[in-house]
C-alpha cells in the first residue's frame, strides 16, 4: 500500500443534500506531482474545486506521481488525503519504464482504491491508470480533459508514428471512461466526432473562477499591459514584444516556461518596453492582475484558458486573439477584443485599448458579468457534484 494522510473527520464534511458522502481518488496527470503544482504556483488554484466539493460532502484523496515530498504539502491541501506513488517504490529511470510500470500501479493502489466510490482523472494523460484500476476493482471512471491534446498536438510537428499512437490512446481512454468532462463545446464536438464517443456521455464543464477572490479592488491601473501563462510557442509571445516594440506602453509577462531565455533575447532586440517577472504564487493573481490596465493573451490555439477568465473576472480590459479557445470566451467589442495572432493586429489593438479608458471599463464590467455567470466556483462544483452522484448511482 502507498503511504498516505489522514483526512479531516467526517463530521466536519456536511452532508450533499442528504445523499450519502461520496468517496473521491483523484489521478494526477502522468509524472505530476503535488511539487510540480506548487512550484508552477497553480497548488492553490488546483485544490479550490476540491474543497467546494468537500463542503458539499465529498471526501478526496489524490494519487500523485510525487515521493515523499509531496507530504510536505499537506496543511496545505485542507483535509485532502494525498499518495504519492513514489513514496513507497522506486521511479523508473527511463520514460519507458515508467510507461511500463504504470500499467501495475492499480495493483499498488488497490487499498486506495477499493475504498473509493469514485475515481477521477485530472487529464487525459496517464488515465489508463484510473481507468485500469475501475476495471480491475469495478469502479466507476470519469476522464477529465481540461485540453484534448490529440487535438492540440495535430497543430505542432510531430511523427506520423506519434499521432498513431496518441490518437488510438486516446480513443482507448475515451471509450472505457464511464463519463467524460471536457472544458468546453468544440472540445466535446471534436472528441464525438473523431473518436466517435457518443454526447450523452459527454459533460460539459468549464473551467472555474473563485470570484469572491478574483474581483474588481478597486485600484488605479499602473497603465501597462499584463500577460500571464507558460512560456510556450502556442502562446504566440514573440509576436506580442513585436507589437509592443512598435508602441510607447509596456508590457510585464508572468509565468515561466521553456521560452524564457529565448523572449529575453527577443525583447532586447527588439527593444521593447518589456519584462519577464517570473511566476506568482495563485492567491497573489488577483492583487497583480487588478494593477494593470489591460491583460492580453496573444495565443495561437488554447483549450479553455483560465488566467483570461480570471482576468475577465476582475473586470480588467482584455484582449485575445481570434482563435479557438479564446474566441467562444470574449465577445468582441462587448467584453474585450479580438486580434489576429500577428504583430500588426495586436498593435492596433493594444492602441485602441490603451487610448480609451472608458472602453476599457465598459468591456471590463462586460467580462465581469459573463466570468461570474459562467464560471463562479460554486455553480460549477454544483454541477460536478450532480455527475459525480449520476455516476455513481449508474455504477449500483
């Protein structure tokens, strides 16, 4: 048995309108752990479903794919059991030996499990685990993909040998999942379509915001530009320090990624008014964002972005691009703009946002109304909560 951590008593769990408590193991995506979250600075964002969920009755473990550091992190999970599988055996040294062994791991998790009435993936990456573990303890699965990265991974360079072996994983984890959630509907419409799953099984739930925390303060903006999100090519950075290069404003950029040396070149090149502040911890995301005037998010492609619903949220100005994922979100002209991903268009953009206050707080209190309609917290663990007993009863 993996080790874990004792959970708050269930006396201080209220009832789920008066259904029995549901017992809840989460799958971590392949090779994360509680480590990888709290580094990225997203621990705090990750875990707040989790103990709306718990207030409602739920009582969660999570499998991770940390050691014993991952036990550090304990007071801060709030009541939530944690296993790390490698607390207790060895990680592979290779990639291919931890492929290969995480075909055994339901048999390492069987105490975990047989416990559980539900198990849960945090992606769709490494849920053959989960979905291994329902089928050998008759558990019900539901397959969580907050990106469908078939989908993405068709936009970036890869061997046709690659895409094979993707697509027929991810329509193996598709179809034995007792229930899918997707983050939004041209996701669901591209998984029934190419993997051919069928729409009843198929739930959508987008990505939430806690907005008691992220909401308007109040401040007067420093009168810059604010990106916040990985380092990554699909987020289209280069392009954005062009447009920036071409203005008078500046732009801070919050996060880390693979891109960093390669964007602090770029801007010195360039010349722009730019800097690379690093990552924030979650719970500082609503200070930060509030100080600036305009948030921008200049990506290529994305799934469901949440650090743009989060800025929309606080009612600050924002602009995207005219591309899937961010286009369903911001209704141009209404609660931001919509640019196309090149230097030009976000220029004249930036331009326009930039040179009109009363726009900015117009589109603002626009994508304040939308973010707390559609995706507050509470409505959403609602919502999972209601798949979660349909499941379960499903499974009797």
């Amino acid at each position: 048995m993996i080790a874990g951590h004792a959970p708050s008593s269930p006396t201080d769990l209220p009832g789920a309108s008066g259904n029995a408590p549901i017992q809840l193991v989460l799958f971590f995506t392949f090779g994360v752990s509680l480590e990888t979250w709290a580094k990225a600075g997203l621990l705090g964002r990750e875990i707040k479903l989790y103990h709306s969920l718990m207030r409602r009755g739920v009582r969660v473990s999570f499998i991770t794919y940390g050691d014993r550091g991952d036990f550090a992190y304990r007071d801060r999970l709030g009541g939530i059991e944690v296993f790390p599988i490698y607390a207790r055996i060895s990680r592979p040294r290779t990639k291919l030996g931890a492929y290969i062994q995480s075909l055994f791991l339901p048999l390492r998790l069987r105490a975990v499990v047989k416990r559980a009435d539900l198990l849960k993936t945090n992606q769709m990456w490494g849920s053959w685990v989960a979905l291994l573990s329902g089928a050998l303890f008759r558990r019900p699965v539901i397959l969580r993909c907050g990106v469908e990265r078939y989908q993405n991974e068709l936009r970036e360079p890869h061997s046709r040998l690659y895409f094979i072996l993707l697509r027929a994983i991810s329509s193996l984890c598709y179809r034995f999942a007792d229930r899918i959630i997707l983050t939004s509907p041209a996701m669901a419409e591209f998984v029934t379509q190419r993997f051919h799953i069928r729409p009843t099984k198929i739930q959508v739930l987008p990505n939430y915001v806690d907005i008691s925390s992220f909401r308007p303060l109040g401040y007067d903006t420093n009168g810059k530009l604010l990106f916040v999100g990985r380092l990554t090519p699909e987020k289209n950075l280069f392009a954005l320090v062009d447009a920036v290069a071409k203005t008078d404003y500046e732009l801070h950029i919050v996060g880390e990624g693979e891109l960093r040396p390669a964007i602090e070149a770029h801007i010195r090149r360039v010349g722009a008014k730019a800097k690379l502040l690093g990552g924030f911890p979650h719970d500082q995301l609503p200070d930060l964002i509030n100080r600036y005037a305009v948030f921008v998010l200049p990506s290529l492609y994305e799934g469901h972005p949440k650090a743009l619903l989060e800025a929309m949220a606080c009612g600050v100005a924002v602009l995207g691009t005219d591309v899937p994922g961010i286009r369903p979100l911001i209704e141009d002209r209404h609660s931001g703009l919509l640019a196309h991903p090149d230097a030009d268009s976000l220029k004249a953009a930036i331009t326009t946002l930039m040179t009109d206050s009363g726009l900015r707080r117009q589109f603002g209190a626009n994508a304040r109304a939308y973010a707390t309609e559609h995706f507050d917290l509470n409505n959403i663990s609602q919502r999972e909560l209601m798949l979660y007993h349909e499941a379960t009863r499903a499974a009797r």
